[in-house]
C-alpha cells in the first residue's frame, strides 16, 4: 500500500465530499420557507463531515485529537442523517 500524504486521498474524505456535494445539490429544491432552517443545517453538517476527517488527518500524530475529530465526524455525518429524514 502506499504512503497517503493528503487527506485527499482517503476514500472516506472522498466519499464525504462527494455526499456533500449531493446534498447541496438536491437541497436546491426546497422551499424557500426552508432557506434558513432545514437547508442551512443540512449543507452544514453534510459539510462538516469531511472537514472533520480533514482536521483528523492533521492531528493522526496525537491519538485522543485524531479519535476526537473522527468522533466529531461521525456525529456530524447522523446529524445529516437527522435531517434526511426530515428532508423526507
């Protein structure tokens, strides 16, 4: 295997991104009325995946830092889960 030398190329990071970007895409068809509510937070969680995983990557060195951001993002990826639901 490789050396990986970027947050970029892990698949989880890649995978987060990409749902991120679907959710920021199918959200644009929400009512206006959710502008500010449902669609803000979604986009944000959704997003906060993958910075989670980033800001990870750059703390691998520091067990507990690297097991907390990893622990943030999951929290972050059923938050988004929370509001798919509602979305539904």
């Amino acid at each position: 295997m490789a050396n990986i030398r970027s947050f970029k190329e892990l698949r989880v990071w890649r995978n987060a991104m990409s749902s991120a970007m679907r959710v920021f895409e199918l959200s644009k068809r929400f009512p206006a009325e959710e502008e500010y509510s449902l669609t803000d937070q979604f986009r944000r969680s959704s997003r906060s995946v993958a910075a989670n995983i980033a800001e990870a990557w750059r703390k691998r060195r520091y067990q507990a830092a690297f097991v907390a951001k990893l622990d943030d993002s999951g929290s972050e990826a059923a938050e988004t889960q929370t509001w798919i639901e509602f979305a539904l």
